[in-house]
C-alpha cells in the first residue's frame, strides 16, 4: 500500500536528522528511484511528487526537484538566504521595470 505524501514527508524529515556524509544532520539530495520506493510506489506522478512537497512544505521543509534527484533542506535555511539589493541588481536589468509590477518584497540597498 502506498505511502501517504504527508508520511512520506514526515520520513524524509527523518532521514535530515541522520548522521551520513559526515554531517550529523542537514540538507541532502535523494534520488527519484529512492523517492519511488520510500513512498512505497511503482511509479511517481507529477501530482503526488506536487503533494509530498507541500506535506514537506507544511512541516518546515523544502524540497527542490533536480530532476533525477531531489534536494531536501529546512525552510528556515532558505529564509536565511541573502537577499539581492536592487543596486545589484540594476547592474543585470536594463529598462525592465516596465514590464513588472514593483515587488513589496523587493531588497532595498
């Protein structure tokens, strides 16, 4: 019987906290064919790889599709990311500002 998405998520939040690869815990990749048989499945659809990631979601974990892997890391890692001022990134965008609306996120310098 299959996993459930919400399962499956709570397992790969699991294997985080594992000691392997000489960190005692912390961001890994998987492959789809681990994926497929951790969730207990012949084969993994779009839809069901679509609701493991927002269980994972839901429980404070990322997970980015590599496309034969997938990368697992707590979403209070990604939030700690640096932001782009908008200095930075006026030096990559030439007269663009038309084309989108302001972002109420966007960095300041």
């Amino acid at each position: 019987m299959n996993k459930t998405p919400e399962d499956v998520a709570k397992e790969l939040a699991g294997i985080y906290e594992k000691t392997f690869g000489g960190k005692k815990r912390g961001r890994y990749k998987i492959s789809r064919g681990s994926l497929c048989r951790l969730s207990l499945r012949k084969r993994l659809e779009d839809s069901t790889i679509d609701k493991i990631t927002d269980a994972a979601y839901d429980i404070g974990y990322i997970i980015v599709n590599l496309g034969e892997y997938f990368a697992v890391v707590e979403e209070s890692v990604m939030l700690n990311y640096r932001p782009v001022p908008k200095s930075v990134l006026s030096d990559f965008i030439q007269n663009n500002e038309q084309n989108c609306m302001p972002d109420e996120n966007d960095d300041e310098d």
